[in-house]
C-alpha cells in the first residue's frame, strides 16, 4: 500500500479594482451593461502617442489590500511591460509588475491555519473578444481594457478543494469589506487560477499543472477534485505529471490539456520608461491605514464579544451588507445582541431568500429592524404581531408609526385593564360571587374580559390583576 | 521668408503686415520650395482660417499670444487633431489624429500656427529621413545630399526658409543632428522638461521633443511655449525653464571642455575647424576652454541600440491593423496581423523590432539590457564627473557635413556610427543644442556644420546663452538660409 496523495494547491486571484477611473487614464470604468466601445478614450484604445497615468485610487485600493493580507508595502515599486501579441490587448503588452510588485510577503488566517501571500500587484486589464454566433469573423469590445486589476499569489500551502473554497470566500470579503472591488465573479470582477500537484505526504513537492477558466469558486473546488483525482491516478499507475496548463470545462465537469510548457510565450518583460518608479513612503501607509474599515476577522471577534453565537458571527463577519445593517442597527440598542441577529438571520434573510432580493436592494431600514425588536423587547408587540408587521418593515415602514396607526399595541396599562375587569364583574355578578370560590369560573370572566380589550392585553397581566380583585 | 518668428509676431502685432499674409507668403514659399526640397508631407486644412482669427482678434482689440499668427511645421510623429499623422510609415498612411499632444495645444496657446506635417524616418528610426515610407527630403544646401534625420523635414522646412520654426523629436539626436546638416539651431531638452504626451512614441526612455528656429531668441521663444510640467506624462519634470530670460546672461567666466573622445580622425576638416572657431570665438568672450575624457563614451552606441531597439520592439506592437493602423485581411487574425505588420513597416522598423526583441528576450535579457542599462549608469556618471569641473562640454553634432543620398543605405552599421556624438545626451537625459559654426566646401556646394553644446541636467538655459553670445559674436554669420 503506497498511502494517498495529496494535493498541494496554490491560487492566483485578479480582482477589479473599483475606482472611478480606468488605472492609467481618466476614462469611466461604469461599463458593465453597457454598449461595447462606448467606455473608451485614446489610451483605451492605444493610440499613436498615448501615455498612461497612474491612477492614485488604484494605489491607494492596492496598498489598503495588501495591509488587509499583512504584506509589506513600503518602499518603491515599479511596472513592467508584459509584451505579448492578442487582439484584445491594443497595446500588445500589458502594463503589470514583475520583481517589484506593490504588496509583498503577507498571509491571510483561514480557521486557524496560516496561508501565505507571495504578492500581488497592480496590472491594467484586456478587452474582450465576441464571437457573434456563426459569423465568419469575431468582433473587439474594448470596455474592460484598462480596467485596474490586482493579481494575487499564494504560497503552495492550501491544501483541499474545501480550504481553497473557504479562502476564496475569505478574500471575497475582505475585499469587499475594504470597499475595494465588488469581487463579484459573475461580472468577472473575481477570476482565479489554480496551481495543484499532487505528493504523498512527507515528500517534495511534485510537478503542478496551471487550471485556468474556473468562473466560480464551485469549479475551483471541482478542479481540485478532479485533478487530485487524475494526478494521482498517473502516479499510481507510475506515469509522470508533465508542467502543462488546463482549462476547465464546466459543461463536462473536468479538465483539458490547453497547452504545454513548450508553448508557454516569452513575455520579455522590461520595465516601463512611461511610468517612473514608485515610492511607497510610511507616510502614505500610515495614512490608507487610518482609512481602513473593519476587516472581517476584526468583526468576527467584536460580534463574539457582544455575545453572539459563533456560527452566527461567522456568518455575519464574512458579508458586508449583514454586518452593515445589524452594525447600524446595534446603534443605541440596549437588549441582547443575539435578538437582532435571530431576526435578521432568521425572518429578514427568510423574506429576502424568498424574493430572490438582495439586502442592499431592499428597503429595510436598520433603524426600523432595531424599533420591531424593542417593542417585542418592551412586550408592545406579540412575536406573532411583529413577523405580521415584518412585511411592511421590509419595505420601508416604521414598525413604532405602524402601531400608532393601527392602534396595534399590546394593552399592558394596568388602569386600561383594570377598568375593562370592573365593567365585566359589574355586569355579571352572580359569576363573580363562583368565581371567589371556584377557580374554574375564573375563566368564564377572563373570556369577556379579553374581549372587551381587543384581545390585545397581555393575558398574564389580566390574570393578575382579576385574581386580586376576586381575593379582594 | 526671412524674417525670424520674434520679428513677425512683432509686425502683426504692430499691424504692419496681417496674420493672413504671412501665412499666404509661407504657403506660397513651400508651394515654391517644396518641390524640391520635399520637407513636407502634408499641409494643414486650417492655417489661412486660424490666421484669418488673429487678424479678427487684433482687430477686436484683443491682447495677443506672444507667438501670435507665426506659421510652424510639425514633424509628422506630432498628433495634431484632424491632421493626418503618419510617422512617416505606411501603417499610419491614412491615420488622422483624434487628438492634440501637449507641445501642440501649447504651441497653439502660444498662437503658433500649424501649417504642415513635415517628413521624418519612419517612426523616427534612422539618420537620414531616407526611411520615410513617402519621400525624400533633400538638403537644401545641396540637394543630392541627405537633410539629416531623423527630424529631416523639420530641418529642412525651417533652414530653406519655408517657416521660422519647426518640431522635432530627439531620440539619439534627430533634432541636433539635421539641424546641423542643415545650417541652422535645433535644441533637445532635458529629459522631462517638454511632454511627450501625444507624440508617436520611437523609444520612450530616449525621446524628447525639440525645436528648430535660425535665430537662438526665436528657439527660446519657442522654447518657452512648448515646455514645463504636463500632468498627462508621468516622466515630465516640475520646474518651468526659463529659456528667453537667459538670453543675456555673459559667458564670460564660463569652463568650456571638448570631450577627447570625439576629436580626432574621424571628423571631417570642416568640422575640426568649426571646433576651432567656437573656442576663439567664445575665449574672445571671457570663457575658458579645456578638454575632458568620458572613457565610457566607448560603448556608447551599443548601449544606445540596445535600449532604443528593445524600446521600439515594445512601442510598436500596437500597430497590428487591429483598430486603426495598416490592415491587411487574412482568414485568422494571427495571420492578419503578421502581415500587417510586414506590409505595414519598413526595412529599418523590421531591423529594430527583431533586434530589439532578441535583446529582451529570456536567457539574452542579461546578457544585452540589463548591461546595456549598466553602460548607460556609467555615461551618466562620467559626464556628471565632468559636469563637476566644467560649465559646458562640446563636441561636432556630426562627424561631417550632410552626405549623399544611399551613401550608408547598405552598411546600417556605418550609419548606426554617425550618431555618435548625439546618443550619449539621449542616453544620459542631458540638455544639447546645436549651433551653426562653420561651413565646409564640398564639389562645390557650401554645406553647413553644427557644433553640439552640453549641459548638465535641468541647466538647459546655459546653452541659450552660450547660442546668443555666439550669434552675437559672430554677427549671426552661419545662421543664413540655404541659397
């Protein structure tokens, strides 16, 4: 028995960097849904003459990614021309960085385990080509060229298809908590490479084949399975893993030869004389770093300390949209943490899952979430009232204006009770005088009085009060 | 047209002659001229109504520019809304740009009027102009000889007195170097101190933009407009020069030192005694002339084609017929863009782009770029070392007068060689200008030789006063337009 194999996983992640403006000009990166060709200017399109401008924001983003990933920052970087011939780079090279990359040497916590960052770095991104179906020819949209992009690395140290789900997930939000890029994969503003190899534990690392086409992180975690599986099979059966690049095909769930090392381009990469080096100065670290939010894992151990539970807090650290609404609505709320979460958690997710809504698409305020949950806390509104009420809510009204209008509230005034119990007993003597001496008879009182009230008094509140005027 | 730009924007201003008719003379002088001189490849649609406007506006009482109503050629690697932009090559032969570069809007600002693009090597590559997809530009003093280049229209168009001034661009010398050949001032800045944004890019690392004139004020005039800081090119330097103001200032006191590494045999005798006559003319002045040893200056040329080619393989990839250069149909697109590329260029673009891809490509890398980077450290720090001594350093612009048409068209190497005394300015971001000081006879013909003045970094308004001194001296003897 020879043992398992393991994999052995690295990822490259490019996110979009969402700045007002395109990395090396003032051209709008707005596009998305837009007519192709329509996002473009001079630069974009690589006109004789054009030269690019380092967009600060883009800087800024970087150096507020990498501080998240605990990189090293400071000091200078520069960019490199990456020279390569494809109709959807109108330059035919791309701007990107080589051996002096932005953020440098961090790592990101992943349950417990530590994954290392080699680097990532600024680069501006291609067009797209569109081939119209059966048409002879295909056509350019150049909208995304000159997007910012940031490239990612890992170390090797990723170990299942599950961690590489759990750390994309992870990256995903703190990108999004940082405000940095929508990280959304969908729009392809999230895209990410797999390097795996396979090795018996304890042994060297073993040859790694590239997956490149992965839309999701599902298929990242397909990929890895699926080349586990395969790498391992040829080792079994004493074959050799040769350094080539895969594509994954989501249709047939599995990976294909797209080209071997011998085909790999030679980029002859240089630096670029358009783009003088940079300097990264303490001063500007200091200042992007008084300006970063929470970062997910700072919020995970502020929720716990509010006494969250811990799948829960987990759940909520990794969204932005959730934390910011139960973060607003913490605002001056005194009760128990843990009831604002079972409700936005709980109904509010619920009514959301059920439309297909996004939270930040609703109209729920955070203030309106907190006012439903005082009144239940303050016994004005019944548990059953307040999920009737949530409809609404969800919709922008304001639980405290809803009951006022309908005059929704509990009845817990005990002179508004008490004189409800003195017409009923004034009314019906004769049951009065059973019901001093025979407890069921209460009851044949307690119907009427709940009538008279609406049936919005609080029961225990209306036993209370009838008990001591029969014993009185 | 002999008046120079100072004296024309006087008179119109003074309303003794009107916008209009300087620009009618100027149009019909290269209507006269060009014919066989071939300085130009286009004229502009809109110089008579732009002249037209600052007639209107003197007239309304309006304050003027300073340059207001002077007529100037652009090198044809200048973008120049709705004007066609060639560079020169065949992949542009139809391009019309889409927008201004900044020393266009500015010459604009300065009221400089455009009235045509003028010929140059394709993609300024060369040091002739004998690499223009289009035509020859002959030298207007002998015209079976080259203008020089790779700015040889430029050059041409101002020293036969079609124009006043004129823009170039200086890669490894295309501003000083025709405009010696052809007898009149051409100046390359600083690296930094005019945008490059807008011009067609040859080696980005090395270009700066120039200016030609026939009188050292007009140049600073020009100067003065064109250059300081654009936020639109990440290399351009803070600090505005101050090129007018230096006019007066007295060399008297000043170091001069011939660099030792450009005397000697290889230069022509008319070019000795030019050198000769410089130093007289400027010891007469109160200056001092020594001489200095830059040792690295050795490996010069190899450095400066290393940088430049492995530049220019990257600067020209965009033009693949894609958008807008040259196409040529084929089935794939790989297949449409090589022979794009290879009906688009010329002999000498095809020369540089495999050249210079092979001196970046992997295992070569070091071997080429990375030493060439090294050389051009090391010329850096040899003329700051003489910069430590000496005010200005000098040499030929060219070891010759102009030569004749195909005279290096089969050696490149031998042509590669004549730009010798200009790369090492390029390489080390030095200030140089250009002076006419002498004239040598050839079967002849009087052909005209430049003598090249250096700076140190960011002093570029030194050589503005050495240039006005030496005018002045000389009672602008070797400043005469082309007979």
């Amino acid at each position: 028995m020879l043992g398992m194999f393991e994999p052995v996983i690295g990822l490259e992640i490019h996110l979009h960097l969402s700045t007002q403006s395109k990395i090396f000009s003032s051209c709008a990166t707005n596009y998305y849904g837009s007519e192709a060709n329509t996002h473009t200017d001079p630069l974009t399109l690589g006109l004789p003459g054009t030269l690019p401008t380092l967009n600060a924001e883009a800087v800024e983003k970087a150096l507020m990614f990498g501080l998240a990933l605990n990189c090293e920052v400071e000091g200078f970087t520069q960019f490199h021309r990456k020279n390569y011939y494809y109709p959807d780079a109108p330059k035919n090279y791309q701007i990107s960085q080589y051996d002096r990359p932005i953020c440098r040497e961090g790592f990101v916590m992943v349950d417990g385990e530590r994954i290392g960052i080699t680097r990532a770095h600024l680069e501006d991104d291609a067009g797209k080509l569109v081939h119209p179906g059966y048409a002879p020819y295909s056509l350019l949209d150049l909208n995304r060229a000159g997007m910012p992009l940031i490239e990612m690395v890992t170390e090797p140290e990723i170990k299942s298809a599950e961690q590489a789900r759990v750390f994309l997930g992870m990256i995903r939000s703190i990108a999004q908590a940082l405000g940095i890029s929508d990280a959304n994969p969908e729009e392809g503003k999230m895209r990410c490479d797999v390097n795996i190899s396979v090795r018996r534990p304890g042994e060297a690392l073993g040859t790694k084949v590239e997956v490149k086409n992965l839309n999701s992180f599902r298929s990242v975690a397909l990929a890895i399975e699926f080349e586990t599986a395969r790498q391992s099979k040829i080792l079994e059966g004493g074959g050799k893993i040769t350094q080539d690049t895969m594509g994954w095909d989501d249709g047939g769930q599995k990976t294909y030869l797209m080209r071997t090392k011998e085909g790999e381009a030679d980029y002859r990469y240089f630096p670029e004389p358009d783009l003088p080096p940079l300097m990264i100065t303490a001063e500007m670290v200091a200042k992007v770093r008084a300006k970063m939010p929470e970062l997910p894992a700072q919020k995970l151990e502020r929720y716990l300390s509010l006494g969250i539970k811990e799948s829960d807090a987990q759940s909520l650290s990794m969204s932005v949209s959730l934390s910011r609404v139960l973060d607003s609505a913490l605002q001056g709320y005194t009760g128990a943490g843990q009831n604002l979460v079972n409700w936005l958690l709980g109904d509010v997710s619920g009514y959301l899952a059920g439309r297909e809504l996004e939270l930040e698409k609703s109209k729920l305020e955070p203030a309106h979430l907190r006012g439903l949950v005082q009144l239940i806390d303050a016994g004005t509104l019944s548990g059953k009232m307040a999920k009737e009420l949530l409809l609404e809510v969800m919709e922008g009204a304001d639980p405290h204006a809803l009951v006022l209008e309908r005059g929704l509230a509990v009845i817990s005034d005990p002179v508004v009770i008490a004189a409800a119990i003195d017409e009923v007993m004034q009314a019906d003597p004769a049951t009065v005088e059973k019901a001093k001496t025979n407890p069921k008879a209460v009851n044949a009182l307690f119907g009427p009085i709940m009538k008279k009230l609406g049936g919005k008094a609080k029961p225990e509140l209306v036993r209370e009060i009838l008990n001591s005027k029969l014993e009185g | 047209m002999s008046a120079t730009a100072l004296e024309l924007a006087h008179k119109i201003r003074s309303k003794e002659v009107s916008a209009l008719e300087v620009m009618e003379t100027a149009l019909e002088r290269i209507q006269n001229t060009d014919a066989r001189i071939g300085a130009f490849l286009s004229l502009t649609d809109d110089a008579l109504s732009r002249a037209r406007a600052v007639d209107a506006a003197l007239a309304r009482g309006e304050t003027l520019p300073p340059l207001a109503g002077v007529p100037i050629a652009l090198k044809d690697n200048l973008n120049f809304v709705g004007s066609l932009t060639t560079a020169g090559s065949k992949m542009l032969e139809r391009y019309r740009s889409p927008y201004n570069a900044t020393v266009v809007g500015r010459a604009l600002a300065a009221g400089l009027i455009p009235i045509g693009k003028t010929n140059l090597d394709e993609f300024a590559m060369g040091s002739t102009t004998e690499n223009s997809a289009f035509q020859k530009t002959h030298n207007p003093w002998d015209t079976t000889r080259v203008p020089g280049g790779t700015s040889g229209g430029s050059a041409a168009a101002v020293a036969s007195g079609m124009v006043p001034l004129a823009l170039g661009t200086d890669t490894g010398g295309s501003v000083r170097q025709p405009a010696a050949l052809c007898g009149i001032l051409g100046f390359k800045p600083t690296y930094g101190r005019i945008s490059r944004y807008g011009v067609i890019a040859t080696a980005s690392s090395l270009d700066q933009v120039g200016g030609m004139a026939r009188s050292t004020a007009d140049l600073a005039a020009l100067l003065d407009a064109i250059s300081g800081h654009d936020p639109l090119d990440s290399t351009s330097l803070e600090a505005k020069p101050q090129f007018t103001v230096a006019l007066n200032t007295s060399v008297s006191g000043m170091r001069f030192a011939y660099i030792k590494e450009a005397l000697g045999a290889g230069n022509s005798s008319g070019v000795a005694l030019a050198l000769e006559r410089v130093r007289v003319v400027l010891e007469g002045l109160g200056a001092t002339f020594s001489e200095v040893s830059l040792p690295s200056l050795a490996y010069n040329i190899a450095a400066y084609y290393i940088i430049n080619t492995a530049e220019i393989s990257s600067n020209l990839a965009r033009y693949d017929g894609m958008v807008y250069s040259h196409r040529s149909p084929a089935p794939d697109f790989n297949s449409s863009m090589s022979q794009s590329r290879g009906e688009g260029f010329g002999l000498e673009a095809k020369r540089r782009i495999l050249m210079g891809t092979y001196a970046l490509s992997s295992g070569y890398y070091d071997a080429f770029y990375s030493k060439a980077l090294k050389v051009r450290r090391l010329i850096a720090q040899d003329f700051a070392r003489a910069f430590e001594t000496f005010d200005v350093l000098v040499t030929p612009t060219s070891p010759s007068a102009a030569w004749k048409f195909g005279q290096f068209s089969n050696d490149p190497l031998a042509m590669y060689m004549m730009d010798v005394d200009t790369v090492s300015l390029n390489l080390a971001g030095l200030p140089g200008l250009s002076i006419p000081a002498g004239f040598e006879l050839q079967e002849g013909k009087t052909l005209p030789i430049g003598i090249q003045f250096i700076a140190p970094l960011l002093q570029d308004e030194r050589l503005f006063s050495v240039a006005q001194a030496f005018e002045t001296a000389t009672s602008s003897e070797f400043l005469k337009i082309a007979p």
